[in-house]
C-alpha cells in the first residue's frame, strides 16, 4: 500500500470527505494555509504547516519516491517540475478541461459561472512542469443546471469528490 501524501492551501475539507469514505487519513498532510482557524475543524492536528517553497523541499526530500502518491486539493501553489518527475502527483481540478481547455489555471469555478458552458465538471490529473497539462486520468461531468453561484460551486465540489473517489480505489 502507497504512502499517501495530501496538500491543500484553502480549507483541507476535500481531504477530511476522502479519509471518511476511504476510513483512512493522508500519512501526511501538509498546507501552506498558516490560519489554522481556518482548517483545524477539516485536518487532524499532526498536519504539517510549510510555506510553499519548504512543500517543494520536504516532496523532494521524500526518500523511496515510489512508495509514495501525492494529491493536490485545492493547492494554490506551483510545483517545481523537478517534484513532479520526482514523485507520482495528482491535482483535482473543478474545471471541466476535457471539453474547455480555457478552464486551465486559476479560479475555474469563476471562470465556468462567469462563462456559458453546457458540461461542468472536475478532472483529475497528472501533475507535470505544464499547469494542468498532465494526463487526466479521470473525469466527471454534469450537463449545468445550475442556477446559482453557489449550486454551480457544490455540485463541482461533488464531482471532484466523485473523480477523486473513483480514481484513488485503485491506488491506495
């Protein structure tokens, strides 16, 4: 079984659904988020708090590489390319790329409500030197019936929840 590593800048609530679903928790867990306010509630308290630059240090520190797999949630920051060749890496992204390569890059959410888009969904893929160029190793989709900001930012979060569900079964 695979070392799970899990980073996040925003709220790690996306990490605390997958460690119910799946009765296990990241072996490690590491944020750039220092308002521990803000995420104490979603992460238990060994969660490890780094500034950017030290996350990219302590991943390419990891000795046995290959023991381990690394998920982004909602992590704000870029990973150097030598990390992402380093170690097996995932990022879920609430941004239906498959079908809208313009959803690329920050804020999609923003960009699919700002937008007129007919699917809305999340993918999830493999982290390399391109942001969000990686081979998408998983995709959710919904027709968009969504009406409010709020219903569109739900129901990607459930379609995240859903692609990242999917795809971790077979890794961890």
């Amino acid at each position: 079984m695979k070392k799970w590593v899990a980073l996040f800048s925003q709220t790690g609530s996306e990490i605390k659904r997958l460690a119910i679903e799946y009765d296990r928790w990241p072996n490690i867990i590491l944020t750039n988020n220092k308002n521990v306010d803000e995420w104490k509630d979603n992460i238990p308290a060994n969660a490890i708090v780094l500034t950017s630059l030290e996350i990219n240090d302590y991943l390419i520190g990891l000795e046995n590489p290959e023991d381990y797999i690394v998920t982004l949630h909602g992590y704000l920051r870029l990973l150097l390319p030598e990390v992402c060749e380093h170690l097996e890496i995932y990022n879920g992204h609430p941004g239906l790329i498959t079908l809208y390569p313009e959803l690329k890059g920050k804020d999609p959410q923003e960009m699919a409500w700002n937008g007129t888009y007919g699917m809305i969904g999340s993918v999830v893929h493999r982290c390399t030197a391109e942001l969000d160029g990686g081979e998408i190793v998983k995709s959710v989709s919904y027709v968009n019936r969504c009406l409010t900001k709020e219903d569109l930012y739900n129901t990607l979060k459930d379609a995240s929840f859903y692609a990242w569900n999917f795809f971790l079964k077979d890794k961890l």
